[in-house]
C-alpha cells in the first residue's frame, strides 16, 4: 500500500512539471471521452488538438483566442498570488465591453487615431470600476469578495442584454439584439493580412511582460505576495491589506475589462448579447495552469485557445457539442490540482517510513 | 380575490426557495464538517440534466430525482479526492466543479435543448390542503417541498440532538482534537462532502423536472452560487437557512409579480432579474458588517486541509 509522505520542502521541479502532467493525463481523458462517444479516438485527437495548428489562419486563429485569456489570466494572476479571489473577471469583461463599445458608439462617424487608445482606456477603466464593487465591499465591510464578484456577472450580463435590447439596439438592426457595427477606426488593426489577428495581440504581450516586471521583480509584487503567503508577516512587516486587496482586483478589472473591449472592437465589431463567451472562468483556469506567473500563462493561454477552437471543430467535424471544450477545461483544472499534491508530497510504501 | 392572490405569492415563493433550502441545506453539513466546496452551481447543474435526461426517457419524476443524487454524489466525490486525499486547495476546486459541471450539463445537454417534461400534478395533503387561503399554498406543492421540510427537520435533529452530528461539528472545529479522540476525520468529511453533492443534485433536478420543467442550458443560473451566500447568510444555522431560501424566493418571484401588477411604471425585465442577485449581495454586505458575527459562528476549520499525520 502506497502512502504520502510530506517533502521537507516544496519540490520546484513538481511544480513545473505538474501542469505537463495535467495536460498529458487530459489528452488521455480526451481519447477515452471520444471512444465513449462512439468517434474514433484517432480522429478525434486529429480534428481537436491538430486541425487548429494546420496552417498560418488556423494559427492565427489561436492567438487571437488566447489574447483575451491571457489579458485576464494575467490580471487575475496578481490578485490570486496575493491570496484576492476575483471570481467575476467575467462580469469585469462585459462592463469593459461596454465602456469601450460605448465609446466607439459615440465617436461613430468622428475618424480619428485617438478613438482606439480611448476605447482600451475606456475598457480598463470599466472592467476596475467593476471590480472596485467588491473591492471596496472587502475592505470596508469584511464581505467575502468570490461571491460579490460572481453575483456581479449576472448583473453585467444583464446590463448588456437591457443594452442592446433597448438604448443601444441598432435602429436599422432587423430587432436584433445588438449595436450598430462600430467604425473601422473603432476596431483594432489587423496584424497579419488574411487572418483576423489583431492590434489586441501586442497589448497582451506588453501586459504580460509588465504583470512579470510587477510580480517578480518589483518590490510592491513581493510585498503582495507576502500578504498573500504569510498575513501576519506583512502585517508585522507594515504591509497594507487593504492597499492588496484593492491592487488584486482593480489590476484583475483592468485586463478584463481591457480583454472585453478588445473583443467587441475586434472580432466582433459590435456590442451583442453574446459578449461574454465565458474567457473571465477559463481564464481562472489559465492562470492556474500557468502557476500564477506571465510566463506559464502565455503558454497556458494558447492551450486554452486550442480547447476552445478545437471544440468548435469537434462541432464542425465531429458533430459534437462546442461545449465539450468546458469538459476538456474543467477536466484540466481537476487534474492540475490533483498533480498538485505531489509538490507537497511523495508516494511512499506504507511502512518503509 | 385578494386572498388568492395572497396565495399564489406564497405558493409561488415557496417554489422558488425549495431548490435554495435542499442545495442549501447541503452544504451546510459540508460546511459544518470544516469542508467548503464552492462547486454548488456545478452539482446544481449536472443534477438538473441527470434529473431531466431520465425523467425524460423514463417518464417518471422520482426516477429523475435519483439520479441527479446519484449524479451529484458522483460529482462531489470527484471534489472529496480532491481536497480530502490529496489536499488539493478548497477554493480552487471547488471553482473546478463549478466550471466542469456547468460545461458538463452544457454537454450533456445538447440534444435536450428545449425539450419539455408535462408537469407533474401536486400532491395534496389530504385535509390541510382544504384549509383556506393556506391551503392551497403551502399544502398543495410537489413532493419534493415536502421533502425539504423533512430534510430540514433531519438535518436540525441531526446536527444537535445526535450523537454523529456533534462528532461531525467537532471535526468542523477541530480536526485535530476530533481525530486524537479517535474520529475517522477525512471519512466523515467525505461522507458530509457526498451528501452535500446528493442535495446540489437534488436541487437541481427540482429545476429541470418540477419547477420550469425544461431544459436549457445554464439554467441553474446563478442559483447555487446564492445557496453558498445564503449558508453564510443564515450563520450556518438550518432554521435561518429555511428564512433565507423563502426570502430569495420571495425576491425571485417578485418579477413576475411586477410585471403581471399592470403598474404604470414602466421596469425592464432585466433590471428586475438583477433583484437577486444584488440581494445577495446585499444580504453579505449586511451579515459581514459585524467581523463577530462569521467569525463566532462560522467552523473554525472551514475551508483548511487537514491531514492526519500518521
């Protein structure tokens, strides 16, 4: 009989290895979910996890997938290392979606370079506004910020419906429920001609080369992460609680808010209903799996990416529900936290203590 | 006139807060054995599919109820290894339960979209359901009404006037004492943890089966998360969970109620459909007001791994 012994200390080598792990044994889960579904487990592998990598579109498809996965991963990353449980990163996306189509709604018809820079800003300055709510409910009445910030999506979500099915609905729109199309100076250059990949790619990349700088090499991102390990050490140290639990969730608000808006004033062009496509919960996923630093998320974003395109293709292909990519995720996050334990932990004979 | 309108309040809300006090009452004992799982919307959802696909083959609604339990056992007992064997971080799993099962109803789900059970007729309580005005109200609900009174009747004798459920406090307050004593700790949690999963199901299934009785996706919509709120609301205490579940029904209903009114002014329905939720928020901002109050009366253990150390 097998047991677990604890490790006298942490193994790093663990820690790195077990989202390859976690990634590995959900492959596995993958081929047996597709033989249980009657598909060739072969094929299923093939138009899952290698249709979206065959060529430059399929390629840059990816990308602009994992753009806003990992503008919220990396957000979320600094408030979860300080031990701040922003759960609502999805409500903070659509409030971001809306301020930043809000004003490329307002400039419509106005042609100018400085309507994009307003929208990103207009975006963070929704998604932290959003997350101020719970931040300040936190600090100044002790209420529990994963259940404030999650009661918040639905309301933001309901707020975009009340949006674009009322004040916002495109007059000439056929009642659908959605805006006006933005202008094209409202929506982000496309990088590489022939794909969709857009300006939102490098507005990543630049926050997660800062969410790195912040959380490894500035002093304020230690501090965080002390009061995040060790409470009383920071409090004994000098350093605010409160000043981290806002920090955590007005820089998780910020990129999601950011993500949302470079959703409508990208691919979509437009504020609809179906603004929120659920990145704000798979990017909890993707924080995790990229252990909290900006590094492991850019990687663990992509992966995510191809989850997400490949339960499309599934769909397409396969004639399975797109949802099947939400079974593949949650399956990746059990098996992290499974592969987890033996950071802490080794198997050891029962017995040969 | 008025009075039947008094009772279709009533009647409407006790329907709407069934579903909270099952799933609610749930966690509580999950709760109370120091363990939190987060992953209520989840079980919710995954017992609201199970619940609907088998009613939906087999036509019988207590077949459904069953397995949504045995679904949301099954679900639950993925978090219980999770935490409980390998010590996994409570909040992080739970948050996986939560995505999984909702993904996994979603999934599940796809060739149900839409579909509909025919309703199942009430069952009266011969007499009582004769009583006016509250007759028709309270006594003449579905079965499974019935079972929440009696669940919460259990879970209150067995919290306070058994034996186990001062073991299962004790281990919420203390594992280490629990354990010395000589308490199998990590058994009873996963005991508590898997009837919390058996009421999420439970929950849900009263959705899909009696409540609407459809399937759509997301349907649960929010509600387990506001069963978490109001275990915290109700100061894990069962009677309270009961005040609260009804209150949240009452604030559920309280849109149709508006709109059916006639009233002159004119609400969009979606600000209404935000009343729930923002009485959730409302209702923590509130009971955390006073830092005493969670932390004299939430178990103390909540939410650490344990581990024997043997």
């Amino acid at each position: 009989m097998l047991r677990f012994q604890a490790r006298a200390e942490p193994s790093l080598t663990m820690r790195y290895l077990s989202p390859l792990i976690a990634v590995a044994l959900t492959l596995i889960g993958g081929l047996i979910v597709f033989f249980a579904l009657g598909k060739d487990p072969w094929v299923g592998f093939k138009v899952f996890f290698l249709n979206p990598l065959k060529d430059t579109y399929s390629i840059a498809e990816l990308f602009l997938k994992a753009t806003p996965l990992a503008l919220i991963a990396i957000g979320l990353a600094v408030g979860f290392r300080a031990n701040v449980w922003n759960i609502g990163a999805e409500g903070q996306y659509i409030i971001g979606a809306i301020f930043g189509g809000g004003v490329a709604l307002y400039f419509q018809g106005v042609s100018s370079p400085f309507v994009l820079p307003t929208m990103v800003i207009a975006g963070a300055i929704g998604g932290a506004l959003w997350a101020a709510i719970p931040a300040a409910l936190r600090t100044r009445f002790n209420t529990n910020e994963i259940l404030v910030s999650l009661m918040l999506v639905y309301i933001a979500q309901l707020l975009v419906s009340w949006l674009v099915h009322g004040p916002w609905k495109d007059p000439e729109g056929f009642n659908f429920p959605q805006t006006k199309m933005f202008d094209d100076s409202a929506i982000l250059p496309i990088l590489i001609e022939g794909t969709r990949l857009n300006a939102a790619l490098p507005i990543a990349i630049a926050a997660l080369v800062a969410g790195y700088l912040f959380m490894n090499r500035s002093f304020y991102g230690f501090t965080m992460q002390v009061a995040g390990q060790a409470e009383a050490a920071a409090r004994y140290a000098g350093f605010s609680a409160k000043r981290t639990i806002w920090m955590g969730l007005l820089t998780g608000g910020a990129m999601a808010g950011i993500a949302g808006m470079t959703e409508v004033g990208g691919p979509m062009g437009q504020i609809t209903e179906h603004v929120s496509q659920g990145y704000g919960f798979s990017a909890i996923i993707v924080a995790f799996v990229g252990r909290l630093n900006a590094i492991g998320i850019f990687f663990a974003s992509l992966l995510m990416a191809l989850l997400y395109i490949g339960g499309e293709q599934a769909q397409q292909y396969l004639n399975l529900p797109s949802s099947i990519s939400k079974v593949f995720q949650g399956m990746l996050l059990f098996f992290l936290l499974g592969a987890d334990v033996f950071v802490n932990y080794r198997l050891r004979a029962a017995g040969g203590k | 006139m008025e009075n039947s309108i008094l009772t279709a309040i009533i009647f409407a809300t006790i329907v709407a807060g069934t579903p909270l006090l099952i799933v609610a009452l749930g966690e509580l004992i999950v709760e109370r054995s120091g363990v939190l799982n987060l992953g209520a919307e989840g079980m919710m959802a995954v017992g609201a599919i199970a619940g609907f696909a088998t009613a939906h083959a087999t036509g019988s609604a207590v077949l459904g109820v069953l397995a949504a339990m045995v679904a949301g056992i099954l679900v639950s007992a993925i978090f219980a290894y999770l935490v409980l064997t390998l010590l996994a971080n409570q909040v992080a799993s739970g948050l996986a339960l939560a995505i999984f099962g909702v993904g996994l109803s979603a999934f599940v789900g796809k060739p149900y979209e839409s579909a509909t059970l025919p309703p199942v007729p009430p069952l009266k309580i011969p007499l009582l359901s004769d009583i006016p005005l509250i007759g028709p109200a309270i006594f003449s609900q579905q079965w499974l009404v019935y079972f929440s009174w009696l669940l919460l009747a259990g879970v209150i004798w067995f919290l306070f006037k058994t034996r186990s459920g001062l073991v299962l406090r004790v281990i919420g307050e203390s594992p280490s004492s629990a354990h010395s004593i000589g308490y199998p700790v990590i058994r009873i949690r996963y005991l508590a943890t898997l009837f919390g999963g058996a009421m999420a199901g439970i929950g849900g299934a009263f959705l899909s089966i009696f409540h609407t009785p459809l399937w759509v996706e997301g349907m649960v919509s929010g509600r387990g998360w506001i069963a978490l709120a109001l275990v915290v609301f109700a100061t894990w205490r069962p009677l309270r969970v009961m005040a609260g579940a009804y209150l949240f029904g009452g604030v559920l209903i309280a849109q149709l109620f508006v709109q059916g009114s006639g009233t002159q002014i004119e609400i969009p329905s979606q600000f209404l459909s935000m009343l729930p939720y923002i009485a959730t928020i409302v209702v923590l901002v509130l009971i955390a007001r006073n830092p005493n109050t969670i932390r004299l009366n939430s178990p103390v253990s909540l939410g650490q791994p344990y581990r024997p150390d043997a």
